[in-house]
C-alpha cells in the first residue's frame, strides 16, 4: 500500500451506524441525531416506545444509512439508561471551539502542523494554557470565545477546518 492510499484509508468519509466509529465530517450528524430526539422526549412531542421508528428515520435522512437492530441504532450509547440527556451537544460544541481556538492559535503561532511534525508541542500547550486552561469556568463559554478569537462561537472555522483537511483529499471543491 502506498502512503497516498494509507492516507486516504485512514482519512475515510462515510456514513456509519455508530457514534464512536464515525468520522469527523458525520460525527456530529449523529450528535445531532440524539439532540434532537432528546428535544421531542423533552418536548413531549415523542414517545420512549417510539424511538426505534424515530432513529431509524433520522439516520437515514441524516446519514443514509438505518441498522438493523436496535443495539446498533437507539441503545447503542449508554448515556440514556443511565439518565445522562442533553450531554451529547457538549461533544459537537467541542468540535467547533477546537476548530475556532485552533484558527486562533495559528494567528499567534504560525503554521501548528508544522510545530507537530516537528514534536513541538511546548508552544502548544503554553498558548492552551494561557489563553484557556488556566481561566477554568471563569468565564462562559461565549466570553472566552471572545476573549480567544475575538467573537463569539462561529461554527465557520470547522466547515473551514474540514474543508482544508478533505477538500484535497476527495478532490472535491464547495
């Protein structure tokens, strides 16, 4: 195998059944999935029997894809029969603000792909820890964004983010 083709291999987008096995341009289609069948729970508009036919549906209009059993489709995660709800949006708001803090970083330390392919990773972890770690919950989420980036939580840095890292990739333009 060539390197091109062990890159490609392991940089595969597509749709998937599973969270945890999803890659970074459908992952967040499959946190989205779960909030919003949290949302009609909550909201009384779906009902617990109901969830299979709801999942199903949303996985297929979402990803194109429908399991074939429930254990790969509405009780594959454990977060709900152990009454964790509205924890999944936190893994898709990660995914943006790491997006956002990186473009950031970059403005302050230059190229950061070349500082890791160097095993750089001392001005990394300074600049992480200055400009967030050390502020803990002293602010919220949107006062550090600014404080950051200089605006508030802009989901346009990971379209940017997947765009750089795939675009080339598949050879594909938007």
């Amino acid at each position: 195998m060539s390197l091109d083709e062990f890159h490609f291999a392991i940089n595969a987008v597509e749709p998937s059944l599973i969270r945890v096995e999803a890659d970074e341009v459908t992952y967040n289609l499959h946190v989205i999935v779960r909030y919003e069948i949290e949302k009609a729970l909550f909201a009384g508009n779906a009902k617990v029997e109901d969830l299979p036919e709801i999942w199903n549906g949303k996985m297929k209009e979402y990803l194109g894809v429908v399991p074939q059993c429930n254990a790969d489709g509405v009780l594959q995660d454990i977060h709900w029969s152990l009454g964790s709800f509205g924890y999944f949006p936190t893994y898709l708001l990660g995914n943006l603000y790491a997006a956002q803090w990186t473009h950031a970083m970059q403005k302050e330390l230059g190229d950061i792909k070349d500082l890791i392919q160097k095993g750089e990773f001392a001005p990394i972890k300074k600049w992480l820890n200055e400009n967030i770690h050390r502020h803990g919950r002293r602010y919220t989420t949107d006062e550090l964004a600014v404080r950051v980036s200089g605006e508030t939580l802009n989901p346009v840095y990971f379209a940017e983010y997947l765009k750089d890292r795939f675009q080339g990739l598949y050879n594909v333009t938007w």
